[in-house]
C-alpha cells in the first residue's frame, strides 16, 4: 500500500474540477447554506478559475493516489520573499 504525488495537468482540468468539488462539498456542505456552497463553487471552483491558478508558475496541484486512485488534490503554491 502506496500513496504517490502525480502532477496535474491542464488536460486533466475537468476531473480536477470534479474531485474539488466534491471534496469541498464532503467536508465542508454540512457546515454551510446550499447558496454558500453555490456560490463557492461559481466563483472559486469553476473551469476557468482553476485553469488560471493550474496556469500559475508559481504554484502546481498533484494527484494523491492512493491504491492507483486519484482521491484527493494537494496545491503546493510558492510565495516570493521580498
């Protein structure tokens, strides 16, 4: 029994989209309103949002595969020292 790290890429931006979602919305749904929920997901979960921040050279999502199975999303996001 293995967990690996998989980069993510752009092409796999609709399953991406998915899995977000329905982690977001198994641990956090039964904490927020349905029009909560909707709205996040609008606004901060849809395709385009999460290709911009796929797009991003500063920070990259990987697979966590656990049993050859992509179960959840890791982001990694690197902030510059000033």
């Amino acid at each position: 029994m293995s967990v690996t790290l998989d980069l993510i890429s752009i092409q796999s931006l609709h399953k991406l989209v998915q899995l977000s979602v329905q982690t977001f919305e198994e641990t956090f749904g039964h904490k927020n309103t349905k029009e909560n929920m909707a709205w996040y997901f609008k606004t901060k979960m849809n395709p385009e949002q999460l290709k911009k921040e796929l797009l991003q050279t500063n920070s990259d999502f990987y697979w966590i595969l656990f049993r050859k199975k992509n179960n959840w999303v890791f982001k990694i996001k690197l902030q510059s020292r000033t």
